[in-house]
C-alpha cells in the first residue's frame, strides 16, 4: 500500500468516526462503531467495559512480556446536534491542505491513528515482541473527569510498559506533565421577590455577580502557571424577577500541586464568606484531575523525542491535562503525542492539516516498535 492510499484511508476513517456525534457521557454509537472495526481488522479481545471504553489486543511474539497501552479518547465536547459538516480546502499554493470539522482533531484523528497503527505495522511487516492494547475510552472532556482513562487504568494497573496517550492536534509536543485541575458547580439560592416590591432584597444573580467578581479579582501567579475560568454562568426567570438560584462552573488549573492548593483554599474562603442573611452559598466538587509527571530523562520521553527527530520534528516537553494525568498521578509512565497540526480546538471551525499526518504517523509507529526494549 502506497503511503498516498494510507493516508487517505485514515482520512476517510478520521471522517467516518467525526460524523458519529460523541459528546462525554453519549459516546455508545460511536464506540460500537469502533469496536466492530477493531474486530474487521483482526485485533483479538475485543470488547467493551461497563462504562464503554472499548478494548482491542494485538499480540506480539512474546506472551511474558509487558505490553504497552495506547489510547485514544472517544468524545467530543459538542452535543448532539451540532452541525457535522465537513470542509476540505485546498488553499494556496505554498499552504497545507486542510479539514475542516467539529471534533475532526479533538479527537477524531486520533481515534483513526488506533487502526492506523496496526495497518502500518502489517505493511511493513512488523512483528513486536510486545502485545500492545489500543483503548478509545470515554470520559476525557468536560465533566467526564477521566472516568474512562481512570477504569483503563484499574485494568492495566502498572503490569504494562507504559501509557501512550494520542491527540490528533499535538504534534511536535510530549506531555509528559500533568496539570492538576478542580472544578466546582458553584449555586446561590435566595428567597427571590419582585424587582420594585421587593428591591433591596437579595437576588441570587447578583450575589453570584458579585462572588465571581472576587475570584477574578485573586492574584495568580505566572510561574507556576495557574489558571482560573468561570465557564459558565446563569440564573433567573425575568427581567423583573429578583433571582431566586443562580449558577457558575468555575475551573481551576496548574502546573504546581502547591500552587494548586494555595489557590483552592483562597476560593473556599470566599466560598465560606459569601453566605449571609437570606444568601445561601453551595460549593460542589464536580472534577479532580489529580497532577503527576515522570522526568524529562524518562526512556519514554526520550524515546519519544527520538522518533520525532526522526521525522525531522523538534520536541516540546510540556505539561497538560489530559487522559495521561490518571497514570502519571500514579507514578506510571504515560506520555503524549499528536498526529498532526491544526487549530480551533473546541470550536465548529477546528481543522487539521494534512501534510503532517504522515510524520505523525510514522513517530508513533516507530514508538509503539521500539518502546521496551
């Protein structure tokens, strides 16, 4: 098979499965999908856990030794009915063709690049000395929490050679930190009223204006980088309506578990602080990505480095919060890598550029054959 019909198969694959609506918590049609691929190419124990990670085996030659886990995560943060269309544009001359569509990079491509390894390996006639178990699991984006990498994770436990994490849109970059993050449904609750009758009273929307206010007016530092984002905010059922709940999700990240706590503590305490009389203040956890890392002079992060200098690629070692927190969190070697480049992530104009995907491909293969030894 010619390298031009690889890539336009793992094109027509990446589309295939972006046009399959996969938003966390509803991603059964599209696992189906994948699971009944995994069986036409072959791969042996394939099936599904409770909670609709599917699981895939290709075996190498040596039944002893570890083998080495390669995800990638099935959904998608748009909902069901968003528009799918895809876009393919040539542009210019001296510019990369693109693909243009909702999710095709996040995480579409790497979802594909799971079929893509093996049918590398086949053409070039690679037999490993390690099985290796490819898993598109559940649960990476939003309030998903990595409940699907934390179940990957129960399975596998540290009887593997390590964890090898693929995103569609990061290539040239190797996580191998992970970003601790805390997340809060936060929900103010008065008695409400009426907007002449009862001015003066308490309304829910402006206590949570204001409480949103004093979390953005805290000073974060740069290094370590720390982050905080109200993603979400809404309440009332009028315009002369004193608010009776209203609601903000609110994200906290970084890149030092220290840094992290100091700045979860200066929350709660305005937490604590915004109860008073006739306001009542609900903080509820709604996602832990629990940090960790292994050191850049990690055999997997060289190895890593390696196969993209290979292609002619420079390596940035870099920090994340992806699947790979779960296994890193827990002294587990796991990193990240990409497929190719791209852009507008989360976002119904995200595209990938195609041009790359072939030394994308060609690092990872060349990981998952040289891995372990």
């Amino acid at each position: 098979m010619n390298k031009n019909l690889q890539l336009s198969n793992l094109l027509d694959l990446a589309i295939q499965i972006q046009q399959i609506p996969a938003p966390t918590f509803s991603e059964g049609a599209r696992a189906e999908f994948v699971r009944g691929m995994f069986v036409s190419e072959g791969l042996q124990d394939v099936s599904i856990d409770s909670i609709g990670n599917v699981y895939a085996r290709l075996p190498g030659r040596q039944k002893t030794a570890k083998a080495l886990v390669v995800s990638a995560h099935l959904d998608t943060v748009f909902p069901n009915n968003i528009n799918l269309q895809v876009t393919h544009r040539g542009l210019r001359q001296k510019e990369a063709q693109k693909i243009i569509a909702p999710g095709i990079g996040d995480n579409s491509l790497g979802v594909a690049a799971l079929f893509g390894i093996p049918r590398i390996l086949r053409e070039k006639r690679i037999e490993l000395t390690h099985d290796i178990w490819f898993v598109a699991n559940v649960g990476e984006e939003g309030l998903g929490d990595l409940c699907g990498m934390r179940a990957v994770v129960e399975r596998f436990d540290k009887n593997v050679i390590g964890y090898l994490i693929l995103e569609g849109l990061a290539l040239g970059h190797v996580y191998h930190r992970a970003i601790g993050v805390r997340r809060y449904r936060v929900t103010a609750i008065t008695a409400g009223g009426h907007s002449w009758s009862d001015y003066g009273k308490p309304s829910a929307v402006h206590e949570m204006a204001a409480l949103v206010t004093q979390l953005t007016s805290l000073r974060l530092p740069c290094e370590p980088r720390t982050t905080m984002n109200v993603g979400t905010f809404g309440g009332g059922t009028g315009v002369n309506v004193l608010a009776s709940e209203a609601k903000c999700e609110l994200d906290l990240r970084s890149e030092d578990p220290n840094a992290l706590t100091k700045l979860i503590g200066q929350v709660e305490e305005l937490f604590r602080h915004a109860d008073h009389d006739g306001v009542t203040l609900l903080a509820e956890i709604i996602g832990q990505r629990p940090a960790g890392e292994i050191p850049a002079e990690h055999s997997l992060v060289k190895l890593a480095e390696s196969c993209l200098h290979e292609q002619g690629l420079s390596a940035l070692l870099t920090a994340a919060s992806t699947d790979a927190n779960i296994p890193l969190s827990r002294n587990m070697p796991a990193v990240v890598m990409g497929i190719t480049t791209g852009g507008g992530a989360h976002t119904t104009h995200e595209y990938i550029d195609v041009e790359p995907i072939e030394k994308g491909m060609g690092s990872i293969v060349r990981f998952v054959e040289e891995v372990g030894k």
